[in-house]
C-alpha cells in the first residue's frame, strides 16, 4: 500500500492505481484527452504529465504507478510549461469552428486552452484541410478537422462491441480516424463515441446545431426506460425561454449496471415527448365500441376531449354499477412492466385491495414469463424491452388467487365474463397479431386505455387517459438485476395532465375510497411495511446509484458517489 | 481474386509466427504483389482471413509507405530524396525524370506504366543519389544512366535482381 | 594506420560472395561451436559484458547489460530480434553486412540467442531491402541445412529457429518497440517505457532487440575473448565500429575502424577529404538525427562520449560531409521533411510539432521567412524534446538546433533578404 505526496497531501493508496486516477479521487485535476477509464491506456495525447520528485523527466499521469515514496506535483513551473506547449501544439492545426461547433461552451479543447494554454498563436503556415461534416453513420457526425487524435473512439469501437469501424489512416500529421470505405459507424453503442470525443469532431446528428450547453439548464438524473439493463442517464433539458424541450439523453457513470456507456436507442429515443401526436387531453366516448371496432374509424359516437374531474366521476359511476352487478370479477387490469414501481404499487392497491379484482397481470410478451430477463447482446441491452419487469414481479403485480392474466383477461373478455378492462400502456391489438384481440376488447362495456401516444388499442378504448414519459415522473424502476434506481421528473408535464398516482386517488376518492398518500416518499412507507423483496426500503436509501435490497439490510456505507 | 499460390502462402505465413497477426505485413506485401496494388477487395479479403476488422487491416496498411492502396503503375521508381543524395544532386535527377515522363513525382503515366515515387533514405548513401525501380537498386545514378534505365524498362530489357553494373550494392 | 578489420575482414578475400562454405572457410561458425560447447549462457553474457560492447544501432546502450535485463526464470519465451531497419540518414553499413557476410550475422543472432534463451529469433528487414531479404533467406537456409538451425544444434541441445520478417517502409520501425509492435502485425508505433522489452516485448515477453552490426560483434568476442575485443579503441566505447560516410567527401563508404579515430582522419585520412578541394562547411556524425558539427569541431574522437562531449552524439555512425556550396536552411528544410514524414503521429508534439518544424523552414527557405520564426522555431524544437513517446520528437528537434546555433547568421540572411543566397548555385 503505497503512500505518496500529491500537491503536498499525503495519501495511502490501496490497489495499484495510475498518478491520474489518484489526482481524480483526490478531485485535483490533471487535464488529459486520450485516458478513458473505460478503456485501454495509451498515453499518447501528452497532456497528462507532471512532475515527480528525482524522475528527470515528465510523468504521464495515466501510465505511471504510484510508488512508495513519490513526490507528486501537478502544477509546478515546469508541467505548465509543458502544458501550454502541448496546447499550443493542438491548435495549431486546430480550425476555429467553435461558432459553428456543438461542442463549443462543454469543450475540454476550450477549457483546457483557456486555463493552460496560449492566448495566441504563432501559426503562421497552412493548416491542415480535411473532411467537414462528414455522415458516418445514423447517428454519428465526422468534423476531421477538429480531432485531435486522442484515439479514443477507435479504441471504443475495438474495445466495447468490438466491432471496429473507426481506424486511424496514414501516419504523422496526415492521420485520420476515417471508416473502411462503404462501411457505416452503426454498432449499437455509436453514439458513446460522441461523449467520449473531447472535443466536436464526432457529434450527434440528432443534437446537431439544437442548442448550446449554456442553454440546457436542466441536467436530470434518470433511468432508461427502454429495457431491463435501465441504464443510469442525464437528461439534457433546454430552459423555458427558448422552449422547454428534452434535447439529450447522456449515460450516467454507474460502474454496477452500465458503466460508462449507453446504447443508442436508448440515448436517441425521446423524440415521443414533443410529438405533436401525443395524447394531451383525455377523452370519453359514448355508444358501442363494436361498431367503431368494425369499422375501423370513429363511426358512431367521437371521442369528446373531457376535463379529468368530470371524466373520472363517469368512470367512477361506470365502475361502481359493474362491480355492484357482476362482482369485481368483472373487471381487470393490465398494468405494464413500463410503468414506475410506485405507480404498480397504488395500482395494485386500487386494483387488488380497493376493488377486491384478482386479474392483475404485467406479462405480455414471452420473454416476461420467464423467471430472469436475458441479455440481448452481451453488453447493455437486454431482451425484455420495458424497464421495470423486476419491480413488477417485486410489487406482485400478478394475478391474485382466483386471477385471470393476460390472455386469459382477453378470453373473459370476448365472452363477456370480464365487463371492464383497464390497460396501461400495453398495445395489445398489436402485441397479439394473430388473436382476435379487437373483437374482445369490442365486446367490453368499459375500455379505459392509458397511453403517451395513440394506438390501435387506444382507437378502440372508451376511455382515453394520456400517460406521461419516465421523463416527466418522480419514481423508481427496478432493473434485472433487482436494483431500485430512481427517476426524476425533467420536463414540467402538460398543463392538463394528471399522473397515474393521481387519477387512480381521484378515481378512488369517486368511488367513495382513500388510495393514501401518492408522493414516492410516503408511497414507499406503505411498500417498506409490507412483507416482500423491498421490506424495509425506505425512499431516502435509494441513493443516486440505485440500491440492491440486500445491500439495505447491511449497514449504510454504500451508495456512495463515485 | 487470389490465386491458390498466394492463398497458401498466406496460410504458411500466419502458421509460422506464436501470434498469428505477426503475418498481417508479410501477407500485405504477397497480396500487393500479386494484385498491384491494395484495393478494397485485397483488404477485406486479408482481414477475413487474420480475424481483423477491414478498418484494422487499411489502418496498418496505409501507415507504411512501400503499401500502395491506390492503383499504381507496372513499375515502380522510388528515388530517395533525403540528405546525402541532395548532397549529390537528386533534385536535378528528379526534374530530369520528370521531364523525360511527363509526370510529377507521386503520379503515374498516362500508359500506366511507370509511378514515381519519392522515398526517404534507402540506405545507399556512400552511392548517392540511388534509386530503385521494382525494388532493385541503381546507384550512382546520373541523367544519362537514368535515361538508360528508362529505355531499357520500356523495351523490356531491364535486368532482374543481381549484382554487377546494375544493381551495385553501397560499399 | 592500418586496422585490423573484424567485420569487413571477407573483403580482402577476392571474390567472396557470402556463401556458408565461403564464410566457413575463411573461419565462419567457429565462434557457436565454442560457444555452445565451452560455456553457459550466463558466461556469454558475461563476456559480452566486460567486451563493453555498445548496441551500434544509434542508442549505444551496452548489450551485455541488456541481454542481463532478460528475466532467466521467466515462465514465457524469450525472443531475440534482429534490427535490420536501417533507415537513420547517412547509414548503410548494416545493408552491407547482410548483403556481403550474412552469415557473420546469423552466427552472431545463434550466439546470441543461446544467451539469452530464446528458441525463436526473428530478423526484422527492412522492407526496401529486397535483394538483402533474399541473400538473408538463403543464408538462414543454408544455415538450417547444415545444422546450424533447427534442433538440437551441433549436439548440444540447443534448438533456434530464425525467421526473417520484412517490413514495408516505417522509420520508426527503427526504434526498438516500434519495430515489436511492427513485428506483432500493427502500426509501428512505439510503445511507452516501462515496461522494457526485456520484460514485456514481443508478444509481452522478454524481449531483446539488437542492431546487425552489433550482432556481427558477437562471434568474434566470443572467438577472440573480451579482452582482445578491449584492446580496440577507447575503454568506453571498445571494438570495431563501421561509420557510413557520405555527401562531399572523394571517397564516400563504410570504413571499419576503431573509435579512437578522430573525425579530421576518418574524413581526410580514410575518406579522401572534401571533395573537388572544397572547404568542409558542416559535418554531422551520427545520422541526421546527430547535431551538426563544424571544422572547430573535427579533432573530436569518434567515440560515444567525445561525441556527446561535443554536443552531438554518435547515433548510427552516418557522418554526412557537407562543403561551403551547401544551404544550411536547405539542410533544416530536408532534414526536417523526413522527421514530417516519418513521425508516427501519437504524440501531439512529435505530430504537430515535426510538422511546423518542416513548414517554418520551407517557408524560410523560399524567402519568406520573418524574423520572429527563429526564436519560434528554437522555442518549438524545446518543447518537443524530452516529452514523448520515443525520441523521434528529440531527434527532429536537436539537428534544427544546432544549425541554428552554428549557423545562424544563414538563417538570419534568408529572412532578411527573403531569398536563399545559395539560389541558383549551390550543391543542391
């Protein structure tokens, strides 16, 4: 166990660790470009050195072992001369894009200049002309003028998929990271190569020109929704003045689930919130659904957009006489694997002990029957597409003695056992091509879907509820591998929206019932009390990290930031 | 695209080394030989057959200077331009040669013959200035032998390997 | 004087062409049998040690003391390498020694081997040497035919195999792990040190990688003994040493000679002097990488320490001549173009910096230069030395130096007059 001195502090190091990771866990900086802890270390971009006591040359931070002993200094006269001979060097041939480049206000190239390097140049040749805005691939844009050569994405592409598009070309100062001509840059995980390009030479096409960082100013802590791994991530938001609007998902370190890195559907998928089709308001429609079914448009009776307090008691009335009819046997509940674990829980406590009905199921797709969720490539993605199956089959969202699920909802449908059905965020007209789901969601006397965007289920549905993004919720979802991770609200929901939590205590409350407290804090005292995988979780354990439950029954020293 | 021969050579080479990517180069120059030049086609196909991305293989390929990945003519003249053969007068011999073809040093003849192509010290300095056309040296190389050379090459008549008069070694 | 010669000895032999019974006849192989025979591995170690050989290749380290770095209880094979790269600027004396006595080389690269314990050595040609790649291959068949290689050689227990590998035209395949990673099928990028070759190498094994004329050294040391090999040339820098040498001088060549020569002698003595009785205007000793040296400087000894003394080092033993016709910013400008060609480009410095270095002085060269360039140009070349990689940042640097410190007044007369004064006339 090593001690050194680094800037006069002295600390012991426990593993074998690099000058550079020790000067970040101490939180000083030592500026660097080709040093990823991600990936292999090759200590070529120069700009890491410092000074060690009785070495007679510069250190490469990155590269060089503490040792016993070593005098560490990262700021001394010496390193700054180097540094701002280094930074002189990048720019040389550096093109003055930063006007016109993505990266300009988050650039370690500017950054770095600014704190280390020359006010001025003394160029005075021709710079070196390249490729501009060259297309590499779905995502990914090339500006080869303004690398720099650090390597990084190469070594990204070799090392993470392994698949090994980017290359350096030629050599000296005629080196290039270009692709073999006719290949594209389409590996699943393309767009990491743009956060870990320190400077705008690989940018993201969908964020291409959109805003500039000093605009975002909503930087949200969050959770992909889009399968299983949930992916920790940020999501970039643009202020109010200029439009609120999500504009970019980024990976959030988090070494116990995804890393460094994220897939590109997840991180390019969010253009759902700002889509014009999206459900805003909810609707109520009279008359038989058959004929609407039939027909395949609205014919009979049109949706009539409706204000949720008067919806809600129509629902509520609805509900009342079927389950004082036919018993709460008539009516059941899809609940996806999509939705929060806070929104499972009051829902199956509205579903299973407020209403008293055993059909309650999230199980659509095959690959939710199966007891753990496989991985789809190796890396991140994993099979089962929604982000909360764990937290569904943790929350027992599954049919009580006596329950019907899924398809066997459908089959009480279409013969008229099941009278009412509510269905959240499943499109099962689509999820089940080959049965005849239409005409059994046809013969329901109350449909009530609840969605983002409209589908062909939705077009079938009495009741139409517009659902809000993970971006727009405060909760948790739980990953495969049974951690609970939250998510945070980053976008202000529509003004006429209302949240799951609150249309199931509103819909409740007209049926003459309490649901309890909604707020996630006050949700999880209820879900800590009750006996089951998260008992004695409280919401203020869940840490920025997530939490594995067993981890909350050792004392608290974990969940600590990196 | 690639004969048998050359196919088996390149088998034999990835066999004889502990690691078999060691033979990446050595394949590069049988397949160069064969084709004329690195094409596309000559990537893949020598990627395929190591294990290695096309990217990987036109990355170390076109880090080396004797890798042709543009077409290239029959024959090839690398004239050393570096410090010891100036000394003795190659930017002459240069312009002399690209007058006599009618093409600039990095280009290649109309007829597709010839490609020009300047190259760094080839280790003949005590016999400067010194070429070499299909990798076979000529030093001590004036105008005159140079239009020699050149007629010679077009007739066909130009000696392969050896030593004596037309391929002298430094010494 | 007359001096013994030890390398290039076959060449007072009248039509030698190379050949195994050729080199065994006139005393070839006799120095493995001894030495597999005779001694250890440690006691050739041992030998080659106290010999004060110094790799010839340009760095000068001792080779005894690298072949000693080789980790003997390693579990993971040991490689020896032959660097047969010779690229550095003014040196071809080792395309000699393999086109003329190859087998003085395999002999040394067995020797060698036996040392340090490797069972595979790999020769690393050049690719340009294409007839030099043939002569090796035939010697190494030769060799192998008669039991020189393979298994089990001369009864001893010993097997080596060689193989020749050619590379495809890379400067940088001259430094030591360029060459490794070269060799492992990449991008000859040198790698960062630690670790050394001789404890991840080749294929992360120990590694030693040596120079063709230093290999040749090896089987008379252990012929001759250590301290024959002492006796030749000053005690810091012993044995015979081939110095290429070329440009302006009657008789450019390869001389063998010890390093107790002077410069004055190796180039007025061996060399015929300056050519056309010419006034000797610069001289560079050891590879263009070497900082120039002037007339004050030619009674400098030919050994690694005056040379370093002097302010420019042996290197590759290249001694470029250049006469009073000669353009010392014309000097810079190619000089400086090859370093801006051959740097490899993963160090920013070296990258960028090769690159400016070439352009400044292109641009000086053609008349027009302005006056802050040279105190740039000295600025630049201090910020590229001692900060990267491998030294090919260093080796562009120093060269622009010293003809900014010997020759500066040149320089000056290019910016001001925004012409070359030799334009027109003029060696080049």
């Amino acid at each position: 166990m090593p001690t050194l001195k680094i800037d006069g502090v002295e600390v012991t190091v426990p593993t074998p660790m690099s000058i550079l990771e020790v000067a970040r866990t101490l939180g000083i900086e030592v500026p660097h470009y080709c040093y990823h802890p991600g990936l292999s270390v090759v200590g070529q971009c120069r700009l890491c050195q410092v000074e060690v006591e009785r070495m007679p040359k510069l250190a490469t931070a990155c590269n060089t072992m503490v040792a016993d002993g070593m005098v560490v200094w990262t700021h001394s006269p010496k390193v700054e001369k180097a540094r701002r001979a280094v930074m002189e060097f990048y720019l040389l041939n550096h093109p003055l894009d930063c006007p016109v480049c993505d990266k300009g206000g988050e650039c370690p190239l500017q950054d770095f200049t600014l704190k280390y390097g020359p006010g001025e140049s003394r160029f005075a040749e021709e710079k070196v002309q390249r490729v501009k805005h060259a297309v590499l691939g779905p995502h990914i844009v090339f500006d080869a003028e303004r690398c720099i050569l650090c390597t990084r994405c190469v070594r990204f592409c070799h090392e993470v998929p392994q698949t090994g598009e980017l290359a350096v070309f030629s050599r000296g100062d005629r080196s290039e990271i270009t692709l073999f001509p006719g290949k594209v840059l389409d590996n699943a995980y393309s767009g990491n190569v743009i956060d870990l390009c320190p400077v705008g030479a690989l940018t993201s096409r969908q964020y291409r020109f959109q805003s500039r960082p000093w605009d975002l100013v909503r930087h949200t802590d969050s959770v992909c929704p889009l399968c299983s791994n949930g992916c920790n991530v940020i999501l970039d938001v643009r202020h109010r003045q200029r439009g609120e609007e999500l504009l970019r998902i980024r990976p959030r370190e988090n070494q116990a689930v995804n890393r460094w890195w994220m897939c590109d559907e997840g991180r390019f998928t969010f253009g759902y919130f700002s889509d014009s089709a999206r459900l805003r308001v909810p609707t109520w429609r009279e008359g038989h659904p058959t004929d609407a079914a039939m027909a395949h448009s609205p014919l009979g009776p049109r949706p009539v957009a409706m204000g949720f307090d008067d919806l809600l008691l129509r629902l509520a009335r609805g509900i009342r006489r079927i389950v004082e009819a036919d018993g709460p046997e008539a009516v059941g509940c899809v609940a996806s694997s999509r939705l929060a674990n806070e929104e499972l829980f009051l829902i199956r406590r509205f579903f299973r002990d407020i209403l008293g009905t055993p059909h309650l199921d999230f199980r659509v797709r095959p690959v939710q029957f199966q007891a753990s969720d496989a991985s789809e490539d190796g890396l991140l993605r994993r099979t089962d597409k929604t982000a909360n199956r764990r937290g569904a089959r943790d929350l027992g969202i599954l049919p009580g003695a006596g329950g019907l699920d899924v398809a066997g909802m459908l089959a009480a449908a279409a013969n008229g056992r099941l009278k009412a059905l509510f269905l959240f965020e499943e499109d099962l007209v689509r999820e089940y091509p080959d049965r005849p789901v239409r005409e059994a969601l046809g013969r329901l006397e109350i449909l009530v879907v609840s969605n983002l965007l409209p589908n062909e289920t939705s077009g079938l549905a009495h009741v139409v509820l517009p659902a809000l993004g993970f971006a727009e919720k405060e909760g948790s979802f739980t990953n495969f591998q049974g951690r609970i991770q939250k998510i945070h609200r980053a976008l202000t929901p529509h003004v006429a929206s209302r949240s799951l939590p609150e249309v199931l205590r509103d819909l409740a409350r007209d049926i003459g019932r309490d649901l309890g407290p909604i707020e996630p804090a006050r949700v999880w005292e209820a879900i800590g009390e009750a006996p089951g995988p998260y008992q004695g979780i409280a919401w203020k354990d869940i840490g920025p990290l997530g939490l594995l439950p067993e981890e909350s029954r050792e004392p608290r020293a974990k969940n600590k930031e990196p | 695209m690639i004969s048998n021969e050359t196919k088996q050579r390149c088998d034999g080479l990835a066999r004889r080394y502990p690691e078999k990517r060691s033979a990446l180069i050595p394949m590069l120059h049988a397949v160069q030989a064969e084709v004329g030049h690195l094409s596309p086609e000559a990537i893949e196909w020598v990627a395929a057959a190591l294990g290695l991305s096309a990217a990987d293989v036109m990355s170390v390929a076109s880090f080396y200077d004797m890798f042709n990945l543009e077409r290239v003519g029959k024959h090839m003249i690398y004239v050393c331009h570096n410090l010891s053969c100036s000394l003795l007068g190659v930017e002459r011999l240069i312009r002399h040669l690209e007058n006599r073809l009618g093409i600039r040093m990095g280009e290649t003849t109309p007829d597709g013959l010839i490609t020009l192509k300047r190259m760094e010290c080839l280790a003949a300095c005590g016999t400067a200035p010194a070429i070499q056309i299909d990798g076979n040296f000529y030093e001590q190389v004036t105008p005159q032998i140079l239009d020699d050379l050149l007629d010679r090459l077009r007739d066909g008549r130009l000696h392969a390997m050896g030593k004596g008069p037309d391929g002298m070694s430094g010494r | 004087m007359t001096f013994e010669k030890v390398l290039t000895k076959y060449q007072d032999i009248p039509e030698y062409t190379g050949t195994i019974d050729e080199y065994i006849a006139h005393g070839g192989y006799r120095a493995l049998p001894k030495a597999l025979r005779e001694l250890q591995p440690a006691e050739v170690i041992e030998q080659v040690k106290r010999s004060g050989l110094r790799g010839r290749g340009g760095a000068g380290f001792p080779c005894g003391v690298k072949w000693g770095f080789i980790p003997k209880d390693s579990p993971k094979p040991k490689y020896l390498v032959c660097n047969c790269d010779e690229s550095e600027p003014g040196t071809f004396k080792d395309r000699m020694l393999i086109e003329e006595d190859p087998h003085q080389l395999i002999e040394g690269m067995i020797i060698s081997s036996y040392a340090i314990g490797s069972r595979l050595a790999f020769l690393y040609c050049r690719g340009e040497f294409v007839y030099g790649a043939r002569v090796l291959e035939r010697a190494i068949r030769e060799a192998t035919l008669r039991g020189y290689l393979g298994k089990n050689i001369l009864g001893s227990g010993f097997d080596l195999d060689i193989h020749l590998h050619r590379g495809a035209g890379a400067y940088i395949c001259g430094e030591e792990t360029g060459l490794l990673e070269s060799l492992e099928g990449k991008r000859g990028q040198p790698r960062p040190k630690p670790p050394f070759p001789a404890i991840s190498g080749l294929y992360r094994s120990p590694t030693v990688v040596n120079n063709v004329e230093t290999l040749c050294n090896v089987p008379h040391i252990v012929l001759r003994g250590a301290d024959w090999y002492i006796g030749i040339g000053p005690p810091k820098s012993t044995g015979p040493r081939l110095f290429s040498v070329s440009g302006h001088v009657e008789r450019p060549g390869n001389y063998e000679l010890p390093m107790s020569i002077t410069l004055r002698e190796l180039i007025f003595e061996h060399a015929g002097g300056v050519k056309n009785g010419r006034r000797l205007k610069a001289v560079i000793p050891g590879g263009s990488s070497a900082p120039v040296l002037t007339e004050q400087h030619l009674d400098v000894g030919m050994d690694f320490e005056s040379l370093a003394a002097a302010g420019s080092m042996s290197g590759s033993g290249g001694v470029i001549v250049m006469d009073d016709t000669v353009c010392m910013v014309r000097v810079g400008e190619i000089v400086s173009r090859f370093y801006h060609h051959e740097s490899c480009g993963q160090c920013t410095q070296c990258r960028e910096g090769t690159a400016w270095l070439h352009k400044v002085l292109r641009r000086i060269e053609h008349g027009q230069g302005r006056k802050e360039d040279l105190d740039v140009l000295l600025d630049m070349c201090d910020n590229m030395k001692g900060k990267t990689i491998c030294v090919l940042s260093d080796a562009a640097a120093m060269p622009i130096e010293s003809y900014l410190k010997y020759f500066r007044e040149e320089f000056e007369a290019h910016v001001r007059e925004r012409a070359c004064p030799f334009e027109g006339k003029g060696a080049f």
